[in-house]
C-alpha cells in the first residue's frame, strides 16, 4: 500500500478509536478495532487482556529487536470540554477528540509504520509492535505485563507526542508518604515537640536540598513536597504530620538510590510508594538516534512520564502531536501532523534498519 493511502487509513482508524471508550483497564472495545487493523494487512497478531502485539514476517532469533510501542487508553476527559470527547471531528485541519493526541496519533502511525515494513526483508533487526493498555494508570495489564511474554528487546521506541523530535531521556518518578513526629497534647499546655513546628525544619530541608548528579538531558532531580496533613481538631496538637514529597529523577540515578540517599539523609521519616518508575534514555550516539538527528529532528530530555518507565533497554520517545495539548479540554492533533509522523518513522526506519 502506498504511503498516501496507508495514512489515509490510519487516520480512518484514530477517529474510529477517538469514538470509542477506553479508560485505563476497559480498552477491550479498542483492542478489538486494532486487531480488525492487523486483519485488513493480513498480518498476524496475538492479544494478551486489552495488549495487541505482532511480529514482522521475517523474524529471526539471531538478530537483535526493535520495539514499537504506543497505548490505546485513555483519561477521563475533564470537566472543561465543549465538545463530545467521542466524536471524532476535523475542523481546519484538526482532528478533535479524546485520545488523539495522547496518543492515538502515535499509536495509528506506528501501526502503519510496521505494516509498511512487516514484509520487508533484510532487515538488521526484527520488529515487535504492541499496542499497549493501562499506561494512563501505570496499570498491572499493561506494557509491563508484557515484557515476560516478548522475546529479549534490544531498543525501542515509545510513541508519545513529542512534535516528531527525538526525546532521548525521560525523568523517572518516586513518590515518598513522609511523617514527622511529635509528642501529641492539649493545646492549652506546654509542648515543645510539636509535630506541626517540627515540620518547618524538614519543609526547609525539602526545599533546600539539592542532588549532586545533574544530567545533560535531564537537568537536576526536582524534590517537591506536594501534600500535606495534620490535625483533627482545635485543640489538640497532633501526634504526626503526613507529607507527600514527589520525585522526578534524571538518567543519573535509580529510584532505589534516590530512595537510598532520602531515607538516609531527610530529617523526616520517608516510605517510597514504588520504586518501578525509572528514569529512561538512549545514548545519543546510537544509531536510531543518529537516523533522526540526519534527517533534522533535534534531541531533548522529558520531563512526562510514559511506558519507557517500564522498559530496562535503550528507549527512544518519539511521536507526532504536542505533550502539552494531552489531557486537556478539546484535545485534537493536526491531519499533517500524522502525515509527517508517519512520513519521519519510516524515514527514520529506514536509515537504521538498513
């Protein structure tokens, strides 16, 4: 199929997806217009819950793996929409509707991004494309689920909306539950451990504290203190004071270190919600990396988080759309938009699978 009309029919299929439902956990109804896509090329597919995955035609064992990655679920939409988030609609050259852009648009021009190679032979490495489910909620169904099923992945790429430049790092996130402790009384009597007092000191320290590692792509680890409760009633002082501290760390550390040197260090006491959410990265002399930057795409470090969280290989984020149009009210992504996606990922294919 030639590249003109495989676009037309991946945007055939984003409006189809758009009009579909497909929270986090309940992607079956998507899952199921992806598989009919797969049908259409005659390509092969498996499924595993609401994860659609398939292999190019000529996979062999003894070359290395190519990932292609994008998600099909969505958010709710939010309370400012004016339009049906369902309906999928174009207006001045913007498709409108939920999941367009985060990350329909990605996801659509992967699908035919593989099925423009899925017969081609020769190739320096295999490819595996898995429309994935459940990362909106880093859910237990989703992209993570599925690394145990695929064969070993050497890189990949994440398809979310990155204006079709080459995110080579992504910050990882640890989320801390912290408590500072006191000595609980009326508050008509003297008390020089009060939780609450005792809790400038460490909002000073959070505030003030600084990692060491700063990292080309990344910049500094950003430390914010982000919830905070205590209390129940006038006259007494309470026994503790709950904290929630948020932690977006660069390509120069893993979770369990930051947790490490937190625990170890912070003036408080500090419970890691998950320590899976890593950061990513790519060495940007590698060659998929070097692909994109020959044909003028600019490389940056992001700040979002996205399945690349889940994947212990090289990872690249790369997709049409913009990442600050995603969750908004009336989200859309332009027609061109997806054009030159899929234009740029078979370009980009083509000079590193060659």
């Amino acid at each position: 199929m030639e590249q003109q009309a495989l676009t037309q029919k991946a945007i055939t299929l984003l409006k189809e997806l758009i009009s579909i439902q497909s929270f986090s956990s309940e992607e079956n109804k998507t899952a199921d217009a992806i598989e009919r896509w797969f049908s259409s090329f005659n390509i092969p597919f498996k499924r595993e819950k609401n994860n659609v995955y398939a292999f190019n035609k000529y996979f062999n064992d003894s070359k290395p793996t190519l990932l292609l990655n994008s998600h099909h679920d969505t958010v709710k939409p939010n309370k400012a929409y004016t339009r049906d988030p369902y309906n999928a609609h174009v207006e001045e050259g913007k498709l409108y509707g939920l999941g367009s852009n985060d990350a329909g648009g990605c996801l659509v021009s992967l699908l035919a991004t593989f099925s423009h190679f899925y017969n081609a032979k020769d190739l320096n490495h295999n490819i595996i494309i898995v429309a994935s489910a459940e990362e909106e909620s880093s859910g237990p169904n989703g992209l993570n689920s599925m690394l145990p099923i695929l064969p070993h992945i050497d890189v990949a790429i994440v398809g979310e909306p990155t204006l079709m430049q080459l995110a080579i790092a992504e910050k990882g996130l640890v989320v801390f539950n912290g408590t500072v402790k006191g000595t609980p009384s009326h508050a008509a009597h003297p008390n020089n451990n009060n939780a609450i007092y005792n809790t400038i000191e460490a909002l000073e320290w959070f505030k003030n504290y600084k990692f060491d590692k700063v990292s080309e792509a990344l910049g500094e680890v950003k430390l914010t203190v982000t919830q905070i409760n205590a209390g129940s009633q006038h006259n007494v002082v309470p026994a503790q004071v709950d904290l929630v501290i948020d932690v977006r760390v660069n390509d120069k550390y893993s979770n369990k270190e930051i947790a490490d040197i937190l625990q170890a260090e912070a003036p408080c006491e500090l419970e890691p919600r998950s320590l899976r959410l890593n950061s990513s990265a790519i060495d940007k002399n590698h060659a998929l990396v070097k692909s994109g930057i020959a044909l003028g795409r600019n490389t940056y470090g992001s700040p979002t988080l996205s399945d690349q969280a889940a994947l212990s290989c090289q990872s690249l984020k790369l997709g049409p759309g913009d990442s600050t149009r995603s969750h908004s009210a009336d989200e859309y992504i332009y027609l061109n938009e997806i054009e030159e996606g899929i234009d740029l990922y078979i370009k980009i294919l083509n000079g590193f699978l060659h």
